[in-house]
C-alpha cells in the first residue's frame, strides 16, 4: 500500500520575468530525494513567465457584455448556481457580478478560450485573477508539458536528483468511477478536457468525485489516478495563499476587487511548490 507525505515550499512571490526555474532548483535544494514528485503552481509559472493580461486595457463585445449582466447575473445566479450547489456566499456573489469589471473578464475568456469556457462562472479556460494584482489576470499554460520536461531537466542537471515533475491548478477534475473530464484543457492522457461548462455542470450537480488538476508531468508516467491523488494532496499543503478567489483577495486587504497591489502580495506567504514522497507502508497479516 503506498502513501504519501508531502512538504510546502515556501518562497517570495514571482512576479512578471523572473526564473522560475531557477527559483525552484534554489528553493528545494537539500529536500528532495530520486523519485520524488515535485509539483508545482500553473499559476506561480504563468505569472512569472509573463503569462497575463491586464483586463483593465480590454475593450467588451456585446457578447462579454451579455454574458457579464445577463449570463452570470441571472443564470449563474439563480438557476445553475443552486443546480450545481454552489455556497450561497458564492451565488450571492454571483447576483452582484460587476458589470463594467466582468464584461472586460469575459471578453478575455472569449478571446482566449472560447464560448463554452467563457459561459462558466470563472476560472474559464484556467484564467484566473485570484494572488494577481489590480485588473490583471494568468493564462492557462500552452506549453505546459514543455515547462514540466524543462523543470525536471534542471532539477536533475543541477542537483542530480531524478524527480516527476507535476504541474498543478486548483481547478477541479470530477471522476465517475475511472472516467475523469475537467471542464479546462489539461495535457494528461485519460483526462477527458476542455469541455468547458458541460463538464462542469454535470460534475457539479451529479455530486461527482473531484480533485484539483494535474495540468501535466514529466519523467516517470503517472496513471490518471495518481496525478489526480497527488494534485489534490498538493492542493491541500498548498493552501490559497491570499484567497481563493478574487473576492476573498479583496476581503483579506480590505480594498475593491482591482486594488490588490504588488505589495500587498509581497506580503503574504506563498507555497508554490509541494514536494510529495511516496511512503510504502507494510500490512501485517
């Protein structure tokens, strides 16, 4: 029977063209050993790498404006919300969605990830604001296997350890029995993705399974079953550094939802990295 112990790693915030790479090899030096699985934030490497956008500057469609008023308003907020049981602080939330804030939001989930992602409530595509500043919001990660091969790459090279390096995002995989879907884009075979809504909504209110997402891994092959296990211990030691979501970021400093500042996460404890061992545990007759 395997089990697993898992150590966050603690480090300054990475903000826009700093080496993540670099700040990884530094920060888990003299804590790992072979065959450990280092997982790591999608969001952390798409901030660091650049990877955002700052909604401020973006222009809404009609459509964006729709689905900001309307959509999310009124749909979200009093029919798929209760459907999918979402928290009532959430669908509250939801019936007070900002318009001006949220048609700029949806323009760019249209753009950049199409209109069943853009029909979720947020996280659409893997865009998120939430440990971001002022209007600014991450990408999902392209190259994510890519990012994952050179992580371990460097790991090895520089502290001759052979690791599994696994890319992570608290966005949720819902499983029926050994059929797991998200409703974002992930690169792991046997995860069904990118269906946006539909999946969402059926792993909502069918009460599936779910698990954060493992986005995608490099060195030793992890069944979808152990990916999904070890995103979701990852997720847990992980925590949420200043909020969930971008309400709860405003809630802890105390501003509107687009003045969080640099500073201000600067500030908080981040945890972008989690080392996970397996632990083979003996069962005695």
């Amino acid at each position: 029977m395997t089990t697993y112990k898992a150590l966050a790693i603690s480090t300054k915030y990475w903000k826009p063209n700093e080496d993540y790479t670099a700040n990884i090899v530094k920060a888990i030096r003299g804590k790992l050993r072979n065959d450990d699985i280092v997982t790591v934030s999608e969001k952390a490497i798409s901030t660091a790498s650049g990877n955002i956008i700052d909604e401020s500057k973006i222009k809404p469609s009609l459509t964006a404006r729709f689905l900001a008023k309307y959509w999310t308003r009124i749909i979200w907020g009093y029919v798929l919300g209760p459907l999918c049981q979402l928290r009532e602080e959430t669908i509250q939330r939801f019936k007070n969605y900002p318009i001006k804030e949220g048609a700029r939001h949806k323009q760019v989930a249209l753009q950049y990830s199409g209109l069943l992602q853009a029909l979720m409530h947020g996280s659409e595509g893997g865009i998120d604001g939430s440990n971001l500043p002022y209007s600014y919001v991450s990408l999902a990660l392209k190259d994510a296997p890519e990012i994952a091969q050179k992580i371990r790459a460097a790991i090895e090279q520089t502290l001759g350890i052979k690791v599994t390096v696994l890319i992570v995002d608290t966005d949720k995989t819902f499983s029926l029995c050994s059929f797991h879907f998200a409703p974002r884009p992930v690169s792991l075979e046997r995860i069904h993705s990118n269906s946006g809504i539909l999946a969402y909504i059926a792993g909502r209110s069918l009460k599936l399974k779910k698990h954060a997402t493992p986005i995608a891994v490099a060195g030793k092959n992890l069944s979808a079953e152990e990916a999904l296990n070890v995103a979701a211990i990852a997720n847990r030691t992980r925590g949420f550094g200043a909020g969930r979501t971008v309400w709860d970021m405003a809630e802890k400093f105390g501003v509107s939802l687009t003045q969080t500042s640099w500073e201000m996460l600067d500030k908080i404890e981040h945890k972008p990295i989690v080392i996970i061992r397996r632990v083979k545990r003996k069962i005695f007759a």
